[in-house]
C-alpha cells in the first residue's frame, strides 16, 4: 500500500504507547482514523491530537477481550466509515511471572486480547478490507514472538500464535489485494512489561537499559514503511535481529544459553502452590 492518503484505518490499543504514535503517524500520512481502546479518556487525548494533523478521527471505547465489544466497533465503523483499507491490531497485555501461578482469568483475558481479538478482527473485516482496490492487514507482535524466555509464557505464546496467523494470512491471501505484515519490537519505552500482571512475591519486570529500548515514534516510523513496502515480517532492533537470526540458522543456540544459565545459577526448585494459590489458579 504505496499510497497513504485518504485511507481509512481501524488501530485497536490507540490510547497510548505503540497504538498512538503508529495512529499518529498515519494521520500525518492523511490517513483518516477509527480508533479503538478501554481507556476513553487517553484516547480522547488521541483523537484530539490526530485531529490536529488535519485528518477525520473518531474514537470508541473499546474492551477488546469481550468479543460482543468487538462485533459492535466493527459494525458502528462499517456503519459510519462504509469499510476499511487498513487494519492495525495493536492492543496487548502481558503478564511476568511462574507459569503455574498464572490464574484461568488471567490467562484467558491475555489470550483473548493479544490473540482472538486480532482473529475477530480480521476475519469480521475480510470482506470490507478485500473489496477495496488495495488494502493491509499490521499486527504488532514481538520480539518474544519470535525467541520463547523465562517467566512469560502467555505473552510468548499469544505473540507466537500472532506471528503465525499473519503469516498463514499472508500465504492464502497471496494473490488478492491484500498485504500483512507483522511487526516485532523489541523492548519499547511504553511501560507495557513494568505495568504487567505479576505472579506473587515477583517485582515488576526490571527496566532494560537504555541500549535496549528505542521509543513508539521510531516503531511507528518503521510501521509505517513496513505497510508501504509491504513487508511480511520486520524485526526492530538490532539486537532483535541478532537473536532472531541466531536461533533461525543455529536453532539449539537458545537451548544451549539456558543450559548454561542452569550450569551456572544451579537448577531451580520451585515449591508446591499452596492451597490458595490453587483456588487462584483453577
């Protein structure tokens, strides 16, 4: 999708962070933007400021773990803008932590925003994005959708099944007019992984340093040609790509990393759940 101007997008998780900053750029784009989150009033912030850009902004709130939430955006948008060139399915959640002190609620909720909602969306919008003479599919994926670690196993698989839903798209959606690209950052200065669900007795994911983090605005940079490239998978940061394509063309390098960690910090025992923890956990 070479050309910007005039198009009409939906972005999900446009409150804050990598939503904002990509929904702003494609205002500055002359994209006009129907934006999706839970929190109405950072979004009105949104709205506001892709307004000034010059462009037709309209924002609802949004749950999008609630999938009778999703069915009646995508209605009122269809209903208002009469269909879509652009879907950007952004919005996600995280949770850090042991995995077997991860609740059902907690779990499902993670599954249902970072995975099904990208789903719903996209299926609910085929027909609309389809008829338009161009038209693209961005999911915001991750860095951890690529390389599995520690203490994130929800996240990892819902970013993992996301990274194969855009690529199956991209392969039965070959000879239409419909790109897909899957974007997976790397750390991100939007407070997504020290404002995540937390197992219990575990601190907030630690900060990584500064070497690590890159901002939204140059994400939503890399977005934005991503679309216009059409790209099927982009990686950020270089030590993204670095580890991406270590474990790509030396598929036990991971494996053999961990080994040494437990080599060297000695195996981790981890002590039965108590009783409360197992009503949590049920």
């Amino acid at each position: 999708m070479q050309v910007l101007q005039n198009k009409i997008a939906l972005v999900t998780g446009a409150a804050s962070g990598i939503g904002r900053a990509i929904a702003l750029r494609l205002a500055e784009e002359g994209v006009n933007l129907y934006l999706l989150d839970i929190n109405p009033g950072q979004l009105a912030e949104t709205v506001t400021a892709a307004r000034q850009r010059g462009v037709i902004a309209v924002g609802r709130q949004c749950d999008v773990s609630q999938f009778p939430e999703i069915v009646s955006c995508v209605e009122h948008g269809i209903s208002r803008w009469g269909g879509f060139d652009l879907l950007v399915n952004n919005a996600g959640v995280t949770y850090y932590g042991h995995t077997e002190e991860m609740s059902a609620e907690q779990c499902e909720r993670l599954l249902a925003i970072n995975l099904h909602a990208p789903l719903h969306f996209t299926r609910l919008l085929l027909p609309s994005l389809l008829s338009r003479p161009e038209a693209h599919i961005l999911n915001i994926a991750s860095f951890f959708g690529l390389i599995g670690t520690r203490k994130l196993a929800a996240y990892t698989a819902s970013k993992f099944g996301l990274v194969g839903l855009s690529e199956s798209l991209r392969a039965e959606y070959a000879r239409t007019n419909l790109g897909v690209t899957t974007l997976c950052p790397g750390f991100v200065d939007t407070g997504l992984f020290s404002n995540a669900l937390r197992g219990n007795n575990l601190a907030a994911h630690k900060q990584p340093p500064a070497w690590m983090l890159t901002t939204p605005e140059k994400i939503a940079d890399r977005a934005i040609e991503a679309i216009q490239r059409d790209d099927a998978l982009v990686v950020v940061q270089p030590y993204a790509k670095l580890a991406y394509y270590a474990k790509r063309f030396f598929p036990g390098i991971i494996d053999f990393a961990n080994h040494l960690s437990r080599k060297r910090f000695g195996k981790q025992t981890i002590p039965p759940p108590t009783e409360e923890e197992r009503r949590n956990a049920a």
